[in-house]
C-alpha cells in the first residue's frame, strides 16, 4: 500500500495537499456489504525482481482469474491522472435514487472546471482550492469523490523475461503492454470509462471492491455545469453504456467513520492507492507482440481504484 499525503487545514487559509449490471430503479441495489460481490478481486503483482525463481516468471500464473482465459493483478503506475471536481464528506450514503444525493454531504473541495491530480508521483503536493467551510461536528460514514470519465496513466513491470512498458492501444478503451526491445520507455495510455464503464466489454455502470478497511463504490453519471446534478447513467445502448456519461463517482466506507468534534483543529488528507493504481491483465497464449516468448506476460493496462482518507487533528 503506498500513500500521497496532502494536508487540509480548515481553520486557516491554507491548502496543501468494474459482470453486467441489472437495470434497477435505485442505484443502491447494485451494491452490497458482501465482498463475495465485488466485481474485482485481483490481488497486487508478485515482484519478479526479489522472487529468485524462474516458476514465478510469468503473471498470468501468479493473477487472479478475471474471465476465460485471461488473469489481472495489481502494480504501481509512475503517472496516475485524472480531472478531480468535487470531495465531500456524508453522514449517510450519497449513491441513492436515480442521482447522487448530497443532502447529507459537505463539500471540503469543489471545482466546476476540474483540477488535474497525479497520484504516480508519491509523496508530492498538490494545490487544491480553500475549503470555504469547516465541516460541522458528526460523524462522517461515506468519503465521495467527483471525478472525470478518464484516468492518464503510465509505468512498467518487469518480469524473468523482460521490462513491459505501457503504450496507448487505440483499439481499446485502455493501454497494452510491449517489451522495451521495442518500446524502450513507457507510455502515457487512456482509460476511459464512457464506452464500457468498469468493464472490458459490455456494460458495467456500478463497481464494488471491499478492501480490509473498508468498501469502495463507484458509479457513473452525467454531469451539470455545477456537478450538482449527477444522474447515474445506468442504461445499456447497442451491447455498450447508453446515456452521455461525463463523470465518474467514487464513495469510500471506511469500516471506522471520521469523527470531528468542536475540539478538531484539521484533517490531513491522503489518497491511499490499495495494491496499486494500474491494473495488469495476461492471456494464456496470447500477446500483442504475436511471440509465444511473451505468452502469459504482461498484455493490457487499466487503471485501478483509489480511495480518500482523512484523519483529524
């Protein structure tokens, strides 16, 4: 687990810091507290460089099952991009109804026109804008972010092989894997989420994953020019998401809520990238070089989830 520290004061004027849906009615029944339900269950990479044995040479022996024939783990991206609009703080769950309700929600960030976060360089600090408020007093059980329908990302992993480099795949809605013989360095590559939400294919527009502390959800929707206005885009057109899908919606549950008393002086912000950001997918015989060298070794890029976590002080 690695961590991006950001610190938010609120008391001064400083700031540092994816299986095919049922159609319901209410967003809320695509999601349960059962983790036998999480749509992705892959686990982080095995580091080949400290393993010593040529048995553990390949990912796709060493990944999670993700469909026929084809197996993911998680690795660390060195860029990790995406449009961040809006982080509130719940007392109750804002992925209800047929849009997301920010009733019970205080916003400690928003930006209508985005601001860009790179979560690839740990440890760096990035400028968002002044919280014009100190959230009240309570206990705060759901963190929700706002995000665009796209993530940028980058990086590497190096089996007993060789190093793979991620590049852009215009055939996909992510990036692919290819040798450095003959893509020295890695590539920035688009995941975007507009065609097939959390899915390879198909439609998947609701996405669970139940990490030990705690559960993240995620959803997708339209956006207003307020981001007041999100509406689930839960509709599936021609086999694919069906609607005009602009923003990507993610809520944490932490499994101990964030409490803030009159006696809270901030809260430190971090985005925890579990078992890392960037998602490695390998087939049994199958390899964008067409190399039976490279069979079961690192072919596809995506993103993988983060969460918000915020500690008081």
């Amino acid at each position: 687990m690695k961590l991006l520290t950001k610190i938010l004061l609120f008391n001064t004027a400083f700031v540092g810091v994816f299986l095919s849906n049922k159609a319901y009615a209410n967003i809320q029944d695509q999601f349960t507290t059962n983790a036998a339900d999480d749509d992705f269950k892959a686990t982080k990479c095995t580091d080949f460089s400290t393993s010593g044995s040529d048995s553990l040479s390949n990912v796709y022996d060493t990944s999670t099952t993700t469909g026929v024939n084809y197996k993911s783990c998680y690795s660390q991206p060195s860029v990790y991009k995406f449009k961040l609009y809006r982080i509130s703080l719940c007392t109750s769950s804002p992925l209800v109804g047929s849009k997301v309700d920010f009733s019970s929600c205080v916003d400690t960030f928003n930006n209508s026109a985005g601001v860009e976060i790179d979560l690839g360089n740990l440890n760096s600090t990035v400028a968002l804008d002044n919280s014009k408020s100190r959230p009240p007093s309570g206990t705060y059980t759901d963190m929700l972010m706002v995000m665009g329908n796209s993530f940028t990302l980058k990086g590497s992993y190096t089996t007993a092989v060789t190093t793979y480099n991620t590049e852009n795949d215009s055939s996909s809605h992510g990036g692919k894997f290819t040798p450095q013989s003959s893509n020295a360095n890695p590539q920035e590559f688009e995941h975007s989420f507009a065609k097939y939400g959390f899915a390879g294919t198909g439609c998947d527009y609701a996405y669970q994953r139940t990490p030990s502390d705690g559960q993240i959800r995620a959803t997708l929707t339209n956006n207003d020019s307020s981001n007041d206005n999100l509406t689930y885009q839960t509709s599936v057109s021609g086999g694919q998401c069906g609607g005009t899908i602009t923003r990507l919606v993610g809520n944490y549950i932490p499994n101990t809520p964030l409490k803030i008393t009159d006696e809270t002086n901030g809260l430190e912000l971090q985005f925890v990238i579990s078992d890392g950001g960037m998602q490695i997918e390998s087939a049994l015989n199958n390899h964008s070089t067409g190399s039976s060298t490279h069979n079961k070794q690192p072919s596809w890029a995506f993103a993988g989830d983060f969460k918000p976590k915020f500690v008081a002080f």
